[in-house]
C-alpha cells in the first residue's frame, strides 16, 4: 500500500493512494484514511484526487538518522576509505521537506550536490532491536535526496551545517509499505537533474544492509513511529544550480521532484 499525507481546504490527512500512474501523470485518488497509519487503521471510503491536494512530506520524523559512506564507489569517488563501522549523522526535522517542495541554495555553500537514497520509515517504538526482529518494526519505504553543502562538508569536521540546513531532506512522494526487507534490499535508485541521469545503483550494493543498519541505530537511540533511516547513497552524486529541477526515483516506490531556488 502506499500512502501518502496531504493538505485539502486547509485539513491535513493521510490517504492510501489508488489508481495508476504517477503525481505528474494523474490517475491517482486517495482514499482518506481514519486516524494514523502507524497503527491498525481504517479507510475512510471519502477518496479525492491525488491532482487536488498538495502533497506533503509522507512523515513528519522526530529524527532523521542518515548514514554516510554506505556504498563503496561513491566513498570512492570522494576520495574516502570505507568506514569501519556505519557513519551516522542526523538531519533535523526542519531540513524535511515533501515532494513539489523548493530546495533552497544555502547562502553559506557555493557547492551543492544531491544525493539520491533508500528512506526507511519506522512504524513503532523500539530499541536494541535484535535482526530477526527488523521487519517488525519498519513500516515501509520511501524516496529521499541528502542534499549536501559538500563544500560545507569538506571545510567543517561535523556536518550539522553541511547536511542540515533547512530544505536540505526532500522525502516522497509517499511511504510503500507492501515492500519485504529482501525486496527493499535490490531496488534501483537513481537520480536526474533536468532530466539527465546523474546517479544509478542498486540498493544490493549498499555495504550494510537496512537490518545492519537498524540494528546500529537502535544500539545507541530509540526510535519512533515516523522515524527515517537514510541509507546512504550510490556513486554520481554531483552539483545542483539555482533553476535545477532534480528527480529521485526508487523501483517499486516512485520519484521524488524538487526545483532548486535562491534563499531568500
């Protein structure tokens, strides 16, 4: 199922999403579902068209847990060694922003890059979460771009500033949740801007698996229903300008737009 969360006359909702087609394309309505998603939930049978709302960001996370350096060729291509163990970073809840949203150039970086990724979304409460135990507590997949200050990046030694400032975490268009832990784990990931192919992988190329990286995590923190694990990105990532219109696209779940615009 895939569902999404959307305004209408100023009410916000969450939706399951029917029909064929894309954002873009239309063809698709939403079935306004009772209450939350994260639990046992009811559809409502009221549906409007996709092409009538606006699309927000799927979930609203406490924390966005983000791993750096996860496939081999794009530590690479950066001139970086493959970690030892996960690197783990957080992007604040105010770099979220949904699909159709503007990626606004950080006045502090004159190198912007994007950066196309596995979201993971947690659907319940946990902690020390042991590997069998996984696929319990996600509640799906969606689209995500860890837009990066890389120049930022390279200067300063923590990357709060580089891979948190505002506008910098597009998620979307909306949480798959009929997706096994196997399925999520060889999926085709790939990036364009204006069109043109930037990026291609596969998420089997990624160096620790999504249970690895739950399992890391949840070591350290807990997590909470609407939680997003970024799991880090393949080889091509490269700059974004001001006009730019940049595309993730994930198999199986969609593609995530956002244009790039001036701050301020």
């Amino acid at each position: 199922m895939r569902i999404a969360r959307f305004s209408i006359d100023g009410n916000v909702a969450f939706g399951a999403v029917e029909g064929e087609g894309t954002v873009e394309s239309g063809g698709l309505v939403l079935d306004i579902i009772k209450g939350i998603p994260y639990t046992d939930f009811e559809l409502s049978g009221t549906k409007v068209p996709l092409s009538k709302v606006r699309l927000l960001p799927p979930v609203l996370p406490n924390k966005v847990v983000a791993i750096g350096r996860n496939y081999a060729e794009h530590a690479a291509e950066l001139g970086n060694e493959v970690p030892d163990v996960p690197v783990a970073f957080f992007k604040p809840t105010t770099s979220v922003i949904g699909p159709g949203d503007a990626i606004e150039y950080p006045s502090f970086s004159q190198e912007l890059h994007h950066e196309a990724e596995l979201a993971v979304v947690i659907g319940r409460m946990c902690r020390e979460v042991p590997r069998e135990r996984v696929k319990d507590v996600v509640f799906g997949y969606t689209c995500a771009n860890d837009v990066t200050a890389r120049d930022a990046q390279k200067r300063e030694k923590q990357w709060a500033r580089a891979k948190g400032f505002d506008t910098s975490c597009p998620l979307g268009p909306w949480v798959e949740t009929g997706l096994s832990l196997a399925d999520a784990g060889d999926l085709t990931v790939q990036a364009t801007v204006n069109g043109e192919q930037r990026q291609l992988g596969r998420t089997s190329d990624m160096i620790r698996s999504i249970e690895d990286l739950v399992v890391h995590i949840t070591e350290a923190m807990t997590l909470l229903p609407g939680d997003v694990i970024l799991t880090g990105t393949p080889a091509g990532v490269g700059p974004l300008n001001v006009g730019d219109e940049v595309a993730v696209t994930i198999e199986g779940i969609g593609t995530l737009t956002n244009k790039v615009i001036k701050r301020g």
